[in-house]
C-alpha cells in the first residue's frame, strides 16, 4: 500500500468513527429538551436484548409536561433516593420505554439504576412482582442527562394493559442540582432513601408526593393503537381540581370513552391520549426563570406536542389564564393569532388540530364584564371556523343555562373557574370522536 492510499484510509477510519460518536451522543439527548431518539429511534430494531421484537406501532400512552425546577431541590436534588413514578395509562401495549428529563436541571443528572413494573393496586407503590423489569440507555443500566436534555430509554418486553397504574423508578447516588417536575399530577408517586428501584414490596416507599419527577413520557409499543391524541392546555386539563388518583381528568374519561366506542365497534381512529395541561398556562406569555417555568403554549408547542411519539390530533383549550392573568384587558387579536400559529405549526407536520370553546368563570375572584367580553369575542370566533380544523364546546356543555356566564353548579368544583370530577366527566362526553376523525387540510 502506498503511503498515499494510507493516508487516505486512515481518514476514512478516522471520519466514521467521529460520525458514530457523534450518533450515540444525539442518542441520549437532544438538544433543547426534546426528545432524544436513542440508537432505538421508532421502528429500528433495539439493543437492548430484552426489548421487542414483536410488531405494532409506537404511541404514548401517558405524558406530562415539565414544567418548572421543584422547589427545595436546588442543591441536593434527590441524591440518594430512588423516585417511584406512579402513572396511568391509555392503551395496552406489549413493550414499553419512557422519557427522562433534565430540562430545569443545572448540572448532569447521574442516573445510575431504573426499572418500570405494574402497580399491585391503585394508590400502592407495590409493584406485581414478576412485571418488574430493569430500564436500560443505549443497552446499559446507567444514564447521564446533560443540564437542558431529556432521554429516551430503550424498549423493554413488558405486557401493559390499557387503564392501568404503572410504576416508573429511578435512583440517582449523588446531588443533581434542580429536579425537573409536574407540579399538580393529582396523583400520588413515592420517594425511598437508598437503591430500591428492583424492590417489588414498596416498603421502603414511605415519602409521598403530589408531583412527578423526571419523568416525562411512557411509550408502549402497541396493536390496539395507531396514533396518539395530544391534549395542550392549562389547570382545565391538568385536572387540578381533580379526585386525587381517581384519574377523573377530562383527558383520562376521553380515553376510556375512545377504548370503549371501539371496542364496542364503532368507526373511530384508535388513538391513545396523553395530556399535556399546566397549570396557570398561557398561550403568549412565559413564566419567569430560564429555562421559562411554566413556558407558553406558543414556545412548548414543537416540544410537548410535535415531539409527542405518533402524534395525529392536538386538541388545544387554552386561553383562559390570557385573560385572566393579564394585568391590563387581554387583546383577542393576539391571543387568536398565537393559536393560529399553533394551528400552522401542527398543520405542517400533518397535525390535526381541534380546539375548545374558553369556558365561563363568573364568580371567579378575576372576572370583571371587560374580561368576559374577550372571552365572548374570542369564542365566538372558534365557533365560526376561524381558528381550527374542529370545535369542541366546552363553555356550552359546562355553562349554567340560567346563567351563562357561570359554571353550572354541579359541574363546578366551588372556585367558579376549575370543574368538578362531574364536570371533567362532562368535558369528554361533549367530544364528538368524529372529530377525531382525519387528519390536517392540505394548504392549496
């Protein structure tokens, strides 16, 4: 050989070992906090031995929304502790994998050791002992999370019904910095000092929480579902005034109303449906920190939607804290024209989008006539067909019909703004699933 062509080689030697560097790093994280595809992308075969091999089609089965750094967790984070995520989901599958995050974190998350299991029971963080299943990254038991980055896990073999708890554990060994959480889950996780993420009793568990830590996403591979529905939104979809651990959200009985109309065999999509409400949301307006706690729908849209896995329809209800929340009179102009950006947005990756009617709040300690009167003008504009591809109305299924204004007493969870779980129920059975139904126009 001569000196010439070694030269040459070596390069070549050279460049692709820097691009398959380059793609197991994009593995574990991407760049804004989106969702990092792993050498498992969507379809590919896995590498962990214990992942599918099995067909169907990836969806979400249930998500969340970062939405801030927790409070209290700014130096130590949860060091030494295993974090048992308890989570709900919307469709069976036959393997799993979940999301990761680090987004509001400030140094590298070290996550040394994870699993996922069925809950034994509602409101238990016990697990069915011989579901539990160790939760792997690029093929080994350890991930570390970059400040600003989330993580998608390999896939694992695991049968998970559809409506079902499902545990999600992970045990970090050293201090983090800020814990990325879901302030408001209405729902009960747990929290054990040492390594318990294999221990299937739950005794160790004796901390509780309200929130969820970490963890953003739990996908199944499934044959029950081909897509999933997206549901964008504020504490009215976040469920905050919701039965704790009932799983009463409006998004919750959708899905139970979807699984049920087609398994009683109705001509409906099979979708699952994950939710994506943060309290106190808006669609202009970011909260404060960088990153933004509590970003606006507007700047969240490409993250916790488009980046959702499968994603078909988006169903938007937001709005409400737009007008609320604004210390001068909202302008209707601008609060139209950020969710007909959402609407492009979706609308270019081929994203149905169906929106919601703002929902009255008389009563509420932020109403005045002037802010009612945006509220009017904006709804009366979704209603006409100038905003989305679908309407569902929510202020005409909630609203007392002897005084419009305000929520109907039964469906009012005694703040004049939140649902009751009589309410929540209400929402979803005044969705026409046929709207469900398609997918975005084409531009001519």
């Amino acid at each position: 050989m001569t000196r010439g062509r070694g030269y040459a080689l070596l390069a070549v030697v050279v460049t692709a070992i820097m691009a398959l560097s380059a793609a197991l790093y994009a593995g574990a994280a991407s760049d804004d906090g989106t969702r990092g595809r792993s050498a498992l992308g969507d379809g590919r075969a896995p590498r962990n031995s214990a992942a599918p091999a099995s067909t169907g089609t990836w969806v979400g089965t249930w998500s969340t929304s970062p939405s801030a750094a927790e409070p209290g967790t700014e130096v130590t984070g949860m060091a030494d502790r295993s974090v048992r995520n308890v989570v709900h989901t919307s469709v069976g599958g036959t393997s799993a994998r979940v999301t990761l995050s680090n987004l509001y974190g400030q140094s590298p998350l070290n996550i040394t050791q994870a699993s996922i299991a069925l809950a034994a029971g509602s409101g238990t963080p016990a697990a069915v002992a011989d579901t539990m299943r160790q939760l792997t990254f690029n093929g080994g038991p350890a991930v570390v999370i970059p400040p600003g980055r989330q993580v998608l896990s390999d896939a694992v073999r695991l049968t998970v019904p559809a409506d079902t708890d499902v545990l999600v554990t992970t045990y970090t060994p050293a201090a983090s910095g800020p814990v990325t959480y879901h302030r408001h889950a209405r729902q009960v996780s747990y929290a054990a000092p040492g390594d318990h993420t294999r221990d299937a009793t739950g005794v160790p568990y004796t901390e509780r929480t309200g929130s969820w830590r970490y963890l953003t996403a739990l996908d199944v591979l499934s044959n029950e579902s081909e897509g999933t529905v997206v549901a964008l939104g504020d504490s009215l979809t976040d469920g905050v005034t919701s039965t704790v651990g009932a799983n009463s959200r409006w998004t919750d009985v959708l899905a139970d109303r979807l699984r049920e109309e087609i398994a009683a065999g109705r001509d409906l999509p099979r979708y699952s449906v994950v939710n994506q409400g943060i309290s106190g949301n808006q669609v202009l307006a970011d909260g404060l920190g960088r990153p933004a706690d509590n970003p606006s729908g507007l700047n969240r849209f490409r993250r916790d939607v488009l980046e959702r896995t499968n994603v078909k329809v988006v169903v938007v209800d937001l709005g409400v804290n737009d007008i609320l929340r604004n210390p001068r009179l909202a302008d209707p102009n601008a609060i139209l024209a950020g969710l007909r950006t959402m609407v492009d947005q979706a609308h270019a990756r081929g994203v149905k989008v169906v929106g919601a009617t703002l929902m009255p709040f008389r009563g509420h300690r932020g109403y005045t006539p002037a802010r009612e009167a945006v509220r009017q003008e904006i709804n009366a504009r979704i209603r006409a067909g100038r905003v989305f591809d679908a309407v569902v109305d929510f202020d005409q299924a909630l609203r007392d019909p002897y005084d419009p204004l305000r929520l109907r007493p039964v469906y009012d969870s005694g703040d004049h703004l939140h649902p009751s779980d009589q309410g929540y129920a209400r929402m979803a059975h005044s969705f026409d699933l046929r709207t469900l139904t398609g997918s975005a126009p084409a531009k001519l």
